[in-house]
C-alpha cells in the first residue's frame, strides 16, 4: 500500500489487494518506460495543507509520497521525464477504487471512489490521457504491468482476467 | 515490530492479558456455537503500523473471510475479525454437520461469521471494558469474501493512515472432540481523535496494576 515505482521494459510491476485503493500506471510506448503507483487517497498537499501540486512544490515526503494520486504522479513524471521520456507519449491506465462495505460506505464518503474521481480530474489536468480502467464494484483487484508491452492485466477472484 | 513506540513492555504484556481473558471469553461463547469443548491459546498480540498491518498477517491477494464492525464510544474506529478461506471452510464443516436439519452448502456462512465476528468483537471489546474501564460497543456485522487487502484498505487508510497504529490479535482455538484448529485474527483500528484515550487507558491500567 502507498508504494510506487518507474522502471522500464521487461519489468514488470506488481500491485495486489486493491479494494478502496486505486493504482494508476503511466506508460511510454515509445521508451517502454513506464511507473505504477497504489494510491490510497488524492490530494496529499491538500491534507498537508501545502497549497497545490499544481505548483509543483516539493514538501511531501518520500514516505508518504506515493499514498497520494497528486504527489505520486507528479513524482512519476518527474523521474519519467528525467528519464528521457516526452510527456506527450505518456499514457494512463487505472484499476481499483471499489466499495467492498456498501453499509460502511456510501457514494459521498467512499474513498474508492474520491481516489477515482481524484486521478482523473489530475490525469485531465496534466494532459495525460486515461486510455484504460477497470474501477468500482465491491471485489478486490491484483494488477500486472507489462513493461515491454504496456499489457496492464486485472485480476480479481471468480474472475476471468481482464486485460486493459 | 517496534511494539515500543507506542506502549511499553509491561503495557504490551497487560494487553496481552487482557485480551487472553477475551480469548477465554470467546472460547466459551463458540462452545455454544460449534457444539463441542473449545480450548483456547493464549493469543498473540501485536501493535503494528498501519501500511504494514497486511504484510504481517500474510499475502495480499490470498482469499479471506472478513467481518467488518465500527467501533462506537469511548474508543472509536473500526474492528475486523478475519480469517482464511481455508479455515472459514473448516469452521462450516462443523456447524453444518452439528445441524439438525438439512442446509445447502454455503447457506449459513454469511449468518455464522458474522455472528462470530459479532462474539468476538464483543468479548474483546468487553475485556478493554473491564480492564480499562472504557465504554466501546460495535456496530451490526458485515462479512466480505475477498482479498486479504482489498477487505482491509479502506478503514486502515480511512482510520489507521494517521494513526499508524492498528492492533492485531491473533487467536487459535481447538475444537477438540473435532480435532480441528480454529483461528482467526482481529484488527482493531482506533480512530485519531480516540487513540490517546485508548493508549492511555492502556497505561493507566497497567500503572494500577503495577502498583499493586
């Protein structure tokens, strides 16, 4: 939980156990560089009270930067970029944010779906297109990310797998 | 697991001491469930931080039974009891066949372990009570079938992520004429706002008794 990381091909990245979690993976298809974080709430700077990440402030600690969609993808553009990567070939693909207590969760309050709503309006706003997701629902979700192909597979119990 | 950060040693082996009378408890109540003589460890108690809560306790995505409950008064948070598949299977095999009456399989499980869940939480929350003097009750039962992870993250991000503090309790019962081992776990997450409380309670028991 909260992790994150940028690797490139043939790696390949590993997230299990996403319930309210959601992990959203950039990818380049030209480099085959790609980074997947496993976020568990949206906005870091606003709990952190750090203004926004829209600034691009730094001030969230490499503990806890990757728990938040804002600071987790910023900082996975970061290192991508650094990398040689050009922004305008990256792209987004997400799984996760389901509700598994509907009775302890409602559509306001649910965190799956503030993680949901939080990436995307981040992914609008960095240009980034959201080319695959597999979120919602009430079962838990294990993600593969393939990083020589940019394949991004979701598995859940009782399920076929699901390639996004 | 730097059980230290947050009690001491001998807080640590006070809690384990009141959650092995919580064990006793349970072990009493599941004799009424499962029919037979229920023997009891002495369970293991943990205090652990919350991002690493599921790492201890096993595989992220291995199927889990889990029973949700809030945590209401003095304390206030969520209290889960989980188990593995594998051993919700078991635990049916025996009630199933400790019927009078014929049921399709899979019938009761969502009645039973909740109501496990329900005994469970009610023992080990009693015994903060008699020990800590601390008021707590638990809000009706929820199961859900699923990853070990993906039954937890919520309330560990929605109670625990501050906190950094969940209390894991690990049980095993023995069914004995069954000759079949139970065990389960419960995780309690105490909220921000109660966690002094919890810790000092904790303390001041322990002091108490220390003194003694």
């Amino acid at each position: 939980m909260g992790e994150g990381v940028v690797a490139s091909e043939p790696q390949i990245i590993i997230s299990e156990g996403l319930g309210s979690c959601v992990v959203v993976a950039l990818y380049d298809t030209g480099l085959r560089i790609g980074g997947m974080a496993h976020i568990l709430l949206p906005y870091a700077y606003n709990e952190k009270k750090l203004g926004s990440w829209k600034d691009e402030k730094p001030g969230i600690s490499s503990q806890i930067r990757f728990m938040y969609a804002d600071s987790a993808i910023s900082s996975i553009l970061k290192e991508m970029r650094r990398r040689g990567v050009s922004v305008q070939r990256i792209v987004a693909k997400m799984a996760g944010g389901a509700r598994m207590f509907s009775d302890y969760e409602d559509s306001y309050t649910s965190i799956g779906e503030r993680n949901i709503t939080g990436i995307k309006y981040i992914l609008e706003w960095e240009k980034i297109p959201l080319i695959g997701r597999d979120t919602g629902g009430s079962h838990g979700r294990s993600v593969e990310f393939y990083l020589e192909s940019g394949r991004f597979v979701v598995k859940a119990i009782g399920m076929p797998d699901k390639e996004i | 697991m730097k059980n230290e950060q947050f009690l001491t040693e001998e807080q640590m082996d006070y809690l384990t001491e009141m959650m092995n009378i919580g064990a006793g408890n349970a072990a009493t109540a599941l004799e009424q469930l499962f029919k037979c003589s229920v023997d009891v460890k002495v369970p293991e108690v943990r205090v652990v931080p919350s991002t690493k809560a599921v790492a201890i306790l096993d595989s992220p995505s291995v199927p889990y039974a889990g029973v949700r409950m809030d945590m209401l008064g003095d304390i206030t948070g969520v209290i889960f009891l989980i188990m593995p598949l594998e051993q919700k299977k078991q635990l049916m095999e025996v009630i199933e066949k400790s019927i009078p009456f014929k049921i399709k399989p899979g019938e009761l499980d969502i009645t039973v372990l909740e109501e496990v869940g329900n005994i469970a939480a009610g023992v080990y929350l009693m015994a903060l009570h008699d020990f800590c003097k601390l008021n707590i009750v638990h809000t009706v039962p929820v199961l859900k079938v699923d990853m070990l992870q993906s039954i937890l993250d919520e309330a560990v991000v929605r109670e625990s992520i501050e906190t950094q503090l969940i209390i894991i309790i690990k049980n095993e019962f023995i069914l004995s004429k069954k000759k079949v081992k139970a065990a389960f776990i419960i995780a309690l997450m105490p909220s921000k706002e109660k966690l002094n409380t919890l810790l000092h309670s904790i303390k001041g028991a322990t002091d108490a008794i220390m003194r003694r």
